[in-house]
C-alpha cells in the first residue's frame, strides 16, 4: 500500500493530533493535516473546493463541538453542535461518497440513555438524554444515510496530550492532577459508568480498521476496563502517587444542565479489543515526566 493520501480534519484536535502522528510514522501515507486555520469546513462550498483538490483516498473527520453543558444552556450553541457535529458530517460523508474516498468519523457514548447495566453493542439503539447526544446522533444518522464507505466510531472520555487550541476542553485527568495541586481532598462522581479512550491507543486503531478493510459501519473503541468517575480517580492518584483524599458522591452533589447516561459502557464486538485503560493511563503519566 505505497503512499495513500490521507486527510485529517481537526488536526490539532486531542484525537487529531495523535491521527497524524500514527499515520505519519511509518512513511506509508501522505498525511494532510488541517485545522480551522487551515480550512473552516463550516464553509462548505471552500472546503469542497480544497478537498477535491487535495483528493485524499480517506477523510478522517476529527473536529468537535464538545461543549456538553454549554449546548443544552442556548439556541445558539446548540445551532453551532447541530453544524459541527450533524451538518459537518453529513457534508463529509456525502462528498466522500461522490468521489468514491473512505469517510471516517467520531462519536460518543452520550448516543446511548445509560440505563443498559450490561453496556452497549454497536447495534443498540441510541436514544440521547441531551443536546450534544443529539448533535452526535444526528450525525451518525446523516452518515449512515449516504450509505458510502464510511467507519463510525464511537469512544468515550478521551484523554492524551492537551489539544493545541488555547480554548479546548481539558481531560479530566489532566483536570485532575491540576487540581491536586492545590486541594487536599476531592470529590468524584460514582454513578456514571463508562469507559476512557487513550487518544494514541484509539488513532492507531483507526488506522487498523483502514489497513484491515474492514466492513464500513458502526465501531466501539474505547479501551477496555470501565469505571466510575470515582474509580479512574483513584486510579490515577495511586498511579500518579497522589495523597489527595478521594469522597465517592452521587452525581446530584454536581448539578450540571446536560444529563449525562448512568451506564454507557461501549462494548466492542467487532474489532480487537484495545489495552486496559489503567496502562494506558501508565504510559500517559510516563510521557509527562
Ligand atoms: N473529548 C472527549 O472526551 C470525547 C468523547 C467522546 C467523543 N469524542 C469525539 O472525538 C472526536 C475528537 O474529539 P477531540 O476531543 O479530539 O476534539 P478537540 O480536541 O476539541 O479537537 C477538535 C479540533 O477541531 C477544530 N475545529 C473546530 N471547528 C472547526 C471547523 N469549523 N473547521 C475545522 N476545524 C475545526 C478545533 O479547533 P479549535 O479548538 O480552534 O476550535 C480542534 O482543533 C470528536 O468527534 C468528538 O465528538 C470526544
């Protein structure tokens, strides 16, 4: 497979930063890496021009709306989620499918209402408790509409190196260690259950799934091991040897406008299943020595 052309849009993006390090590293591709500065896709007649142009064999869209309680809190946010996470998407998959090029694109945990203690499949039925669920949601269906070759994958609580933008949403484990700093005892939800994504961990998965061929449609690909808030915190304070006091509370004690799922495990049926969390977590702490 000598030197495919492969787009990364939201390039200095959490997970867009690591697409372009694992695609980049073996020589094997020619990697484009755009950012908002590079092209807003939200201007769609632009952007179309520069893809053409470009003419990648796969677009692997990594841009984000992710503010969860912001989108439920305003009209106007939840217009800028409705465009960034549906139209943005739906745009992607349509031109992909005219030009014939493989569509890659991410998707969250909040499709799904939590009330599965068992976790969810690929084919469960998303129905979204919130605004930003709904923005996600509303663009897998957009995708899957255009029945083009396109991967879905949906992750949840990513964590890696800091997104490049001076705005961009912090992990909670980099939130975390911050506030360890200054607080001796902390307080962390126990009764919201999922999984965490190692950023690396999951552009390196994405790069399988392409190499593989893998049939297009809907993939989970979190890493494997869920927790509560609670629990990734004490393991990241054991990890990190971190003397801070951990209060298991219930997620009331933290009122927040969107309504997050109790239990949105994503179970991976169709891939390989990825690392542990707790060591990918280890070599996350590594790194930022
Ligand atoms: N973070 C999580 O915990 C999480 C959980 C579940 C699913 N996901 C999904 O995973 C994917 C990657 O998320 P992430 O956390 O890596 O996102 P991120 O760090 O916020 O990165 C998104 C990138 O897209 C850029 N961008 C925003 N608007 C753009 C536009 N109009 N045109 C071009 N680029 C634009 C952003 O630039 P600016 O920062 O300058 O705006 C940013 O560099 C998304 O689909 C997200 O929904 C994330």
């Amino acid at each position: 497979m000598a030197n495919k052309k492969v787009l990364i849009l939201g390039a200095k993006g959490m997970l867009g930063q690591e697409l372009v390090q694992a695609f980049s590293r073996d020589g094997e591709y020619t990697v484009t890496a755009w950012d908002v500065d590079d092209v807003d896709v939200t201007d769609f007649v632009v952007a179309e021009k520069k893809i053409r142009i470009l003419s990648p064999d796969s677009i692997i869209n990594a841009i984000a709306y992710n503010a969860v309680d912001r989108c439920e809190e305003s009209d106007e946010e939840y217009r800028k989620a409705m465009v960034l996470n549906a139209e943005v998407p739906g745009f992607l998959a349509h031109l992909a499918k005219k030009t014939d090029r493989i569509f890659v694109h991410y998707s969250t945990d909040y499709v799904f209402d939590g009330t599965n203690e068992s976790g969810y499949a690929e084919d469960a039925e998303p129905r979204p408790l919130s605004c930003y669920g709904e923005s996600k949601w509303a663009g897998e269906k957009n995708i899957l509409a255009e029945a083009g070759r396109s991967y879905i994958i949906r992750l949840s609580k990513l964590f890696g190196k800091p997104a490049m933008s001076a705005i961009a949403k912090k992990s909670f484990f980099d939130m975390m260690l911050m506030i360890a700093k200054t607080k001796e005892s902390v307080q962390a939800v126990d009764d919201e259950k999922s999984c965490f994504t190692y950023a690396p961990d999951l552009a390196e998965a994405t790069k399988a799934l392409i190499e593989d061929e893998a049939p297009y449609g809907v993939y989970h690909l979190p890493n494997s091991g869920s927790a509560t808030w609670y629990e990734a915190l004490q393991e990241l304070y054991t990890q990190a040897e971190i003397g801070a006091t951990i209060q298991s509370v219930g997620s009331d004690v933290f009122p927040r406008s969107a309504k997050r799922p109790h239990c949105s495990v994503l179970l991976n049926t169709k891939r390989p299943i990825l690392r542990r969390y707790q060591e990918a977590l280890k070599e996350y702490l590594a790194h930022m020595e």
